[in-house]
C-alpha cells in the first residue's frame, strides 16, 4: 500500500516536464550568470591563480554582454562552459 501511494506522490511530482527547447528569458540568464560569476568569486579558493584578475573580469563582463536573446539550458551551458 505505501509503494502505491509513493507511486502516486511521484506521479504529482513530476506533473511538469522537461522541455529541452525551452528558450529561458534574458533576465533569467543573466541573474543566473550572475549568481555564478558572484558564487565563484566568493568560494574559488584561488580563481585567479592563472588568470589575472582584471583578464578574468573582461571575460565575465563579456560573456554577459553576449546574453542578448533567450537560450535553451544547453545553449545557455555551452556558452558559460
């Protein structure tokens, strides 16, 4: 009886399905990048062993200006990649 239930409870859960052509709107994009680029400033413990910090800036402030139109999740992947 309780697998039943937790057979149903899966069934509600997983209601939404997974779209990979969903285009994701510039203003997610970029709040997401944007938690990325802060993420890794405050816990990389050396981020900038390799590249200097003012490269690694160009590059984030880049990558940012090239989020212009919605993405997918992968196109969005492959770009921050």
């Amino acid at each position: 009886m309780l697998c039943i239930v937790f057979w149903i409870l899966a069934g509600y859960s997983q209601s939404a399905r997974y779209d990979p052509l969903h285009q994701f709107p510039v203003v997610e994009l970029k709040a997401d990048f944007q938690f990325l680029r802060t993420t890794l400033e405050k816990t990389h413990p050396n981020l900038y062993l390799y590249t200097d910090r003012p490269t690694l800036d160009s590059y984030f402030d880049s990558l940012d200006k090239t989020l212009i139109k919605p993405l997918t999740e992968q196109e969005f992947y492959n770009l921050i990649t």
